[in-house]
C-alpha cells in the first residue's frame, strides 16, 4: 500500500508570502528636514527613515534647530545660515502635505 506523505513546503511558502505581504503594508518613508530662505527650499538634514506612528508624529511636531548650520544635506553652501529657532519643517516621503 502506497503511503501518502503531506508537504509542508507548500502551506510553509503560503505562510511566508503572507508574512511578507503583511509586513511590507507598513507605512515607512525617508525624511528630512527644509529650511525656507528667500523663497527657495534647501533640504539641511537628512533624518533617515521613520514608520508608523514615528513617521506621523515627526512630521507633525516641531523640529527644533539647535546648531547653526551652513551647508545643506548635499554640502552645498547656503545664501544664509539657518540659526537655531529658524522656522523650519520635515517632509518624509515624496508627498509634503501634512
């Protein structure tokens, strides 16, 4: 009598398919911080990626300046340095409304 062996190889791939699709659903986006000077925007500092909760609540809080800065994120010399208490704003992602 032939005996029938059950693969877990299949149900495993499913499994892990699904862990991944699940996982890659999380919102995630680069961020940095822009600085306004005479009407043009310079992208200063380059805070790296954030998610979630993170991502919502560093684009809704102040970012605060605590050193004055001179070069932007490509160290490029800026028209005029930003000082600490400058206004300035984060944008994560491709999409700046927030």
């Amino acid at each position: 009598m032939k005996q029938k062996s059950f693969s877990f190889k299949p149900f495993g791939l499913a499994l892990g398919l699904i862990f991944l699709a699940s996982c890659g659903s999380e919102e995630c986006a680069d961020c940095h911080v822009v600085a306004d000077i005479n009407g043009m925007e310079y992208e200063i500092l380059e805070l790296g990626e954030y998610c979630e909760d993170a991502l919502h609540e560093i684009e809704e809080d102040e970012y605060v300046i605590l050193d004055t800065i001179i070069i932007d994120a490509d160290g490029h010399e800026l028209p005029s340095p930003v000082l600490p208490g400058d206004a300035v704003e984060v944008h994560c992602g491709e999409e700046h409304d927030h």
